[in-house]
C-alpha cells in the first residue's frame, strides 16, 4: 500500500473517532443536565469547549502522524536508491572489517575482482587482492589516500569508518588513476632531457698536427648529430664546437646502459697520424619542473664536467649526479683572460669583506700551505683583517714557514687553529679555500659549513656539489697546482708589477708547492707553469731552498722503505702496498713518495699505497697516465687528479679498505 493511502486509512480513522467522541459528550451533557440542577445551556458549553479542545489535539495527532510516517517512507525510499547507486556505480566500493575481511562489494568491485556474487569474495581479505595491508590504508595520513595496484590497475583508496552497536567497519572507495599514471609516465618518457656539449681539446691539438682543423671538428659534429638523431632529438650549434641537444628522456636509459658510448666514437676520431684523441665533455640535466630550469643544470652540469678534467658525462638527475666516462687525461684550453677576470672579482669580495679567513684540506702538504701564503699576501694588499687556518703541529707546516714567521711581520700572528677561526665568523667574514674543492676534507669543516660567502680555488677534479653556491669557483684541473693559479692571480692583481710584490719567503713556499706536485717539473707542466715559476724567481724564490723543504726524516726514510718491502701486483698492472703498522699523520708522505717511486716499475700503470693512523687509513695513488686513479678512489670516497689522487677512510682496519679498493679497481678494469 502506497504512503499516500496509508495516510488517507489513518485520516479517516481519527473523522470516526471524533464523531463517535461528539456523540458521546452530548449524551454525557444530557445526563449532567438531567440530574443536576445546573443549568443545560451552561453544561453545554464547558462540553463544547472540552470536545473543541479534543478535536484540537486529535487533528495535531494526526498531523504528526502523517509527517512522520512520510518522512519514514521517504527515508527508506532513500536508503534503498542511495545501495542501489553505490551497489551500481561505476567506482569500486567494498566494506570490510579493521583486518580486512571482506564484507560486501559493489558490482565495480566484483568485475575488479574477478567475482561473480558476494559469496565469491566471503571469507577472503582484502590483502588478496589490494598490494597493501589493510592497516596501511585505514591510517594513511595523507588525506588524499595511498596509491594501490588492484589486477594491474592503479587506484587511490579513500577509507570511511562505518561505527555499528556490535562493531567497526571500514568502507573503502577505490578512486581509478590508471590513465592519469599513464599520462604522466608518458609526459615524463617524452620531456626532453637538455644537454650541453664542447668539444674539449680539438683547437690545442690542431696546434700540434698538419690536419684540417675545419675537417676534424665536422667529423665530431657527425658523430654528435648521428648519436642524437638515433634517439629523436635535436641538436643545435650555439657557439664554435659547442651544441645544445635535446632529446627523449626515454632514451637517456639507453645511454646510461651503454656508458655514453658516444664518448668513445668520438674518441676514436684522431688527428692526422697523430696518436692523440680528440674528446667532448656533456653535461645532462633531467631536473627541474621547466626547460628553464633543466638548461640551467645542464650548463651546472657541463661545468662540473669541465672540472673534473673533461672527457665524460655529468648527468644530473633528482637522485643526485653520476658520472661517465673521464677515463683519458685532457687538457682544455685555459687561458689568463679568465684568471684575470677571476682576480678582478675575488678583489672586490675582499675589499668587502669585514674580515679573510684562509685555510687548506686536513694534512696541509706544500701546495696547500704554499697557496693559502700566496693567497693571504693578495688579501693583505685590500684588506688587513686576514687569518690563515692551518695546523700549525704539522710537520710541513713548520718546515715551509718557519723563517717566513720569523723575518716577515705581517705573517707573526696570521696562523690559527679551527677554534680560533671559528670565533671569527661573522656575517660579512669572506672563507677562501686552497687546495681542496670537497669542503668535508678541509682543514675546519665547521667554518666551511658556517661562513656565509666562499671562494674556492683549486687544481683537482671537482667530486661533489655544494649546499651553497660558492661566490667564485675557481676549479683549474690541467693546472699543475694551486700555487700556479694563486702565482698567477698574484700578479695580475697585486698592486704594482715590481720584484717586491712579496718576499722571497712567500715565494719560496708557493715554488715548493709547484715542486711537489710536478714533480720537480716533470709532470702535469705547461708554459702556464714555468711562466708561473718564473714570476715566483723573479720575487726571489730559490728552487735550492725550496728543495730543502723535502728533505726526509729518517723515520719517514725507514716507513718508505718498509712499504716498499710489501708490494704486491693486483691485476698484473696494479701495485698495492699496505703499512704493516700504526703510522703517523706525517707517513702521508713517505706513502706518497712511495707511490711515485712505485710507477718506476716496469708494467706498472698505477700505485695506491695504504697507511693506518688511529681509525684512518690514508690511500695516496698514483697513475702513469694509463688509468684513471680519481675513478677509482671517487668510489670510496676519495678524490684528486687524473693521475694522482688520496683518500682518508674511517675504518678500524686497513684490510677492510683494501677490500673495498680491489672491488673499485675491478670495476673499473671490467667496465
């Protein structure tokens, strides 16, 4: 029976019982007036009133009734159109209990489940189907839900508590994102991946070989534009021997599983009859949200590979930077325009400046004393509050400044500890580092991590990125040292251009640090080199007295010879010595002179020596030119040139590291 009847049925019972009450009250009132002397006509009306008052409340009642009985029918009428619409839409819907067993589904759930009814899906859990337990979804905390995999299909689940007298269930709505995670995996595989690529060295090789320097670099450009046309990109010459590519980033997979093989065509293009190679050096970028972005990191990108000595690939991805190639010594054309625009630049920051702090990686060796004194003496000239952070226990330290703190004045109080140096921090204070570009390894990371500007000038391939951009990053790695690049800033930018630009002292530092690392001259030396040691003799420097800061102790005599004693060949190419003992911060040198003398062995293409000192062990390594021992130790943590480079690992035995060398080495032989 419709609500519309059942409210005329009740209408009409309440018009038979209000005639039956008039009937009733007027007998009533008969009777009163009968048998009482109270006058009818008054009893008529306190029983017309009554009834009225009756008639009254009987029409509320059945008013209420009506309202009532129709808000129940709509209700009901509503709950079985609002299960049929979520029995029958199109979103998966399913309620379970707390641990996810099934208690009923709608129809979209069913199909996604592969089931015919309800009684398919009893008794099974919701983890059968959905690749998460169910307290993960019922908790999540974000309140767009978590991303679940149902039958190959991606959903967003959306939990809702359904409270019971008896107990709690869960129900969960399955919102579809699998065209949408199509979509953007497909926006992603197509966004472009910007590149930048120079060609490293074709302009210095081309002064060495009668060849077409014209023909050459278009043999390159036809590698670059075959490489780049086999992945469905683009390429463009912006400048001479520089191009702007783009392409898929589906591809760059391809090119990370081959290792940039691009590299090694290119580096089979020689000049003329000449054995050399030419090389490019790319940097890639995929971050960033706009082409914009992704042109700015590529350059980043490119520069760091230019840094790193050229000859490979700097990727950048979200995941951080990785690194192909570098496995041939190059050298990239440098010239003193960019020195001198370099001085120019770091004058002005020092005139700034409130206050100068220098200071060099841990263990100062020549080169990084050498250069922090160099440094200190142009910062002298524009400003006078200037400290040098060094260790001042160390051996080479005393040996090298030792008549420098005696005879000249303004470098009496100028050495201090980290501490110290840490004090002096403040928010116009300019930090300089020498010698070092990881500013894990300096002398003070504290300070590094705490000075607001810096300005690193350095030799060694660059190995990591910074938290803060430097104001000047002055990262040379075909010089020779970083006393050849602070010689040749001190005499672009050192007021006047007479021989007492600065003592012979000064001088004699910086020479002894052009000395270590060339090796008395016979590695790594350009014209920029002599030309700089030249500069150095004309302020008085002695190469005899420069020689005298070399000379050995007699324990650090006996710990060469030692390692020495206990070589081993590794891959038949390979030597490797390990210091049978504790050592001393200052066997970093005898484990350096170790390695240099290692590579006088015939078919010997690289040394790596390994000292322990407390829980450190100290990796000094040393190339013939053949392999590329920064690779190697870059892989453990360590870090310098092409044919030379160290380490320093905590570990609580030598052994452990040598494991970890050995497994380096081999990766890079087998790759």
């Amino acid at each position: 029976m419709s609500s519309h009847k059942q409210s005329e049925v009740k209408s009409f019972d309440i018009l038979i019982l209000s005639a039956v009450c008039g009937a009733l009250f007027i007998a009533a009132a008969s009777a009163v007036a009968a048998f009482t002397d109270i006058p009818a006509y008054i009893v008529g009306l306190i029983f017309l009133v009554v009834y009225c008052l009756l008639e009254v409340w009987l029409c509320l009642l059945a008013r209420h009734t009506s309202a009532a009985e129709k808000n129940a029918a709509e209700a009901s009428s509503l709950n079985s159109f609002m299960s049929e619409v979520v029995r029958s839409a199109d979103f998966p819907a399913i309620i379970t209990t707390r641990d996810g067993k099934i208690i009923w589904a709608n129809n979209s759930m069913l199909r996604l489940c592969e089931a015919e009814k309800q009684s398919d899906l009893a008794r099974l859990s919701l983890t059968a189907f959905v690749n998460k337990p169910m307290e993960d979804i019922i908790t999540c905390p974000d309140p767009h839900g978590i991303n679940v995999d149902i039958n190959g299909r991606q959903f967003t689940t959306h939990p809702y508590l359904m409270e019971t007298p008896e107990r709690d269930y869960w129900m969960t709505l399955f919102d579809e994102r699998t065209e949408l995670e199509e979509a953007l995996r497909c926006i992603d595989r197509e966004s472009p991946a910007v590149t930048y690529v120079v060609i490293d060295n074709l302009e210095e090789l081309a002064q060495f070989v009668k060849v077409s320097y014209r023909s050459a670099a278009n043999e390159i450009e036809n590698i670059l534009r075959e490489w780049t046309a086999g992945m469905g990109g683009m390429i463009k010459e912006y400048d001479r021997e520089k191009y702007l590519i783009l392409f898929p980033r589906e591809k760059l997979a391809e090119c990370v599983d081959d290792g940039f093989a691009v590299l090694d065509k290119v580096r089979a293009v020689n000049m003329g009859d000449s054995s050399m190679s030419v090389t490019v050096s790319m940097g890639i970028s995929v971050c960033g949200e706009t082409l914009e972005e992704r042109e700015k990191d590529a350059a980043a990108a490119l520069e760091t590979a230019l840094q790193r000595g050229g000859d490979q690939v700097a990727l950048r991805t979200p995941n951080g930077n990785d690194f192909f190639g570098g496995r041939t010594k190059t050298r990239q054309k440098r010239t003193k325009v960019r020195s001198r625009v370099i001085a120019e630049r770091l004058v002005e920051l020092i005139t700034d400046a409130g206050n100068i702090i220098i200071m060099g990686h841990k263990n100062p060796d020549f080169d990084s004393i050498g250069a922090c004194v160099g440094l200190a003496r142009l910062a002298m000239a524009y400003n006078p509050n200037v400290k040098i952070v060094v260790d001042t226990e160390c051996s080479n330290f005393n040996v090298c400044t030792a008549s420098l703190r005696e005879e000249v004045r303004e470098f009496d109080n100028i050495f201090i500890g980290g501490g110290e140096g840490l004090d002096l921090i403040r928010s116009d204070t300019l930090l300089i580092v020498a010698d070092v570009n990881n500013l894990k390894i300096v002398e003070s990371p504290e300070i590094a991590a705490n000075a607001y500007r810096t300005v690193i000038v350095d030799h060694h391939r660059k190995t990591a990125e910074y938290d803060n951009e430097p104001e000047i990053a002055y990262i040379e790695p075909n010089a020779s040292s970083t006393c050849e690049l602070v010689s040749e800033l001190l005499e672009l930018a050192l007021p006047g251009t007479d021989s007492t630009a600065f003592t012979r002292h000064e001088a004699n530092i910086m020479l002894s640090g052009i000395m270590l690392d060339t090796k008395n001259f016979t590695r790594s030396t350009t014209e920029r080199t002599f030309s700089a040691a030249l500069h150095l003799q004309t302020n008085g420097a002695s190469s005899e007295v420069a020689r005298t800061f070399f000379f050995a102790e007699l324990s650090g005599f006996v710990t060469e010879s030692r390692l020495g004693s206990g070589v081993h060949l590794y891959r038949e190419r390979i030597a490797i010595t390990v210091s049978d003992g504790e050592g001393t911060p200052e066997d970093r040198i005898a484990a350096s002179k170790t390695a240099d003398t290692l590579l006088t062995v015939r078919e010997v293409d690289a040394a790596f020596v390994l000292i322990f000192t407390g829980n450190t062990v100290i990796i000094s390594a040393r190339s013939n030119g053949k392999i590329n021992v920064q690779l190697i130790l870059e892989k453990i943590g360590g870090g310098g040139h092409f044919d030379a480079a160290g380490a320093q690992i905590s570990s609580d035995t030598p052994r452990t590291v040598l494991e970890s060398l050995k497994s380096a080495i081999d990766e890079y032989l087998d790759n």
